[in-house]
C-alpha cells in the first residue's frame, strides 16, 4: 500500500518551507533534517517547529521532500503567496498569488472574473 503523500507548511517562529510528506511526523523530520530552518544561522531546534497539513494541496506531482522550488510551492497549495516574486501577467515584482495555474500579483488576480472570496480577502490583506 501506497500513503498518500500530502502537502505541509513548516515552519519556525520566522520562516516557513513547503514540504511533500505522507504524515506531519515525517514533514517535521525532513524540514528538520534539511536544516533549512534556521534562526540565528543555527538549525532550529525541533521543539519550535511547527507543521500545518494544508488540506487542500495538490503534490501528487511532487517527490517527497522539501520543496525548493517555491514558485511550485505557491502553484501545488502549500504557500498561500509569496513576498517579492514576479507575476506572469504584468512582470512586477510583487506579492504574488496562485490563480488558475498561473502566478499572479494581486491586482491581475483581482482583474479576473470569479475569484474566489478567499483569496481576494488574502489579497486585500497582503495588499498594503
Ligand atoms: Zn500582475
């Protein structure tokens, strides 16, 4: 039998990774081991970290793992945005958003039709 593998934000009090796991125990141990969790240039210690199944994820494309690639992290789920990256529409950096495969700032999601009340009130939070 194959365990699902499930999408995870890890983080410490700072800094979170998306990770690929089959259980939030194995997440916390992979975040852990990769020692990209870091507060004061040292690992962090495994008390302060914390792990959050983001439910509605997609990974099944993903190995196992610490997902380095953030712009898949934003695409599969796991981030909800991402500080400084580019938008596909317009090319301004910026606080940027999954939005129907595409990575976008908050002002081109916002020019789509439909979206989601969630993720425009994610927009309006971001958005200073
Ligand atoms: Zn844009």
């Amino acid at each position: 039998m194959t365990k699902n593998k499930r999408g995870y934000y890890v983080s410490s009090i700072h800094y979170g990774v998306a990770v690929v796991a089959t259980s939030a125990k194995e997440a916390k141990q992979i975040a852990h081991k990769s020692g990209v969790l870091l507060k004061d240039m040292e690992p962090v210690e495994w008390i302060s970290i914390q792990v959050r199944w983001i439910r509605d994820a997609d990974v099944s494309d993903l190995p196992i793992g610490v997902v380095n690639d953030t712009r898949m992290g934003l695409l599969c789920g796991i981030y909800s945005h991402l500080e400084g990256g580019l938008c596909d529409e317009c090319g301004k950096e910026s606080t940027v958003f999954s939005y129907k495969g595409l990575v976008l700032c908050g002002e081109c999601v916002l020019k789509q039709h439909n979206v989601p009340d969630k993720l425009k009130t994610l927009i309006m939070i971001k958005s200073e």
